[in-house]
C-alpha cells in the first residue's frame, strides 16, 4: 500500500506529526453529544486508526479501516495486559494506536515502530505538553 502522503522519517518528525494528529482527532470531543456519548481525552486512541488513514491519504474504506483498527486494538490490549502505566497518558495511547496502526497497514515495519515509540515514551512529558486540549 502506498500513501500519498509520505510518512515522517524520523522518531521526532513522528512526534510532531502525532501532535497535529491528536489536535485532529480532539476536534471529535465537542460532537461526542451529537451520538449520545460523553467524550473525552481518554477516548481518542480510539480515533488513531481513522486519522491515520486521514493523514496518510489513504481510502478510509472498510478493509483499510479494518486493518489499522485490528493492529491498533491488539496491540493495545497486548501492551496494557502487561502492565504498561505510560498508556494511561491519553496522548500515549493515542500515539501508540497511531503507530501500530501504520503498522497494521504495512506502512512502517516492526523496528521503525519499536524505534518511534520508544522515542514517544522517552518524550511522553513533551508530547503531553504540546497536546494539551485544556
């Protein structure tokens, strides 16, 4: 699959686009009333599927959809099993979905993805800060 817009190359162009993909998907907050749901920051890693598709210019068709959601969620699941507080962060869980979704999709291979959230974790203060949608 390929995207029409390039993906980042480095761990800290991945951080600065993960910002602008958070501030993306918490423009969803205030529409959460609209389907009966109170929304808030802790809900976005939900999104981070849907965004990345969004920003890498991909069909936001089922299967693609499907694909990033499946490697997302897995692995979330898979990583808070284990006990991993730093998903607490909402922008880290957000981020970690983001990545495992480029993942998914066969965007970024393994080691790019262990690369780019070892540097989200090193960073999580800066990531919160820069993201922060109060």
């Amino acid at each position: 699959m390929k995207p029409k817009n390039p993906v980042p190359e480095t761990p800290e162009a991945w951080l600065d686009e993960i910002v602008l993909a958070y501030g993306d998907a918490a423009e969803a907050i205030p529409f959460g009333p609209a389907v009966n749901r109170k929304m808030t920051e802790s809900d976005l890693f939900h999104l981070g599927p849907a965004v990345c598709l969004k920003f890498r210019g991909l069909k936001q068709s089922a299967a693609n959809l499907k694909r990033a959601t499946d490697a997302a969620l897995s692995s979330y699941v898979a990583t808070s099993d284990l006990g991993h507080d730093i998903l607490d962060r909402p922008q880290v869980a957000f981020a970690f979905c983001y990545i495992a979704s480029h993942f998914g999709l066969g965007l970024i291979d393994e080691a790019t993805a262990s690369e780019i959230l070892d540097h989200i974790a090193e960073h999580a203060d800066k990531l919160t800060k820069k993201t922060d949608c109060e």
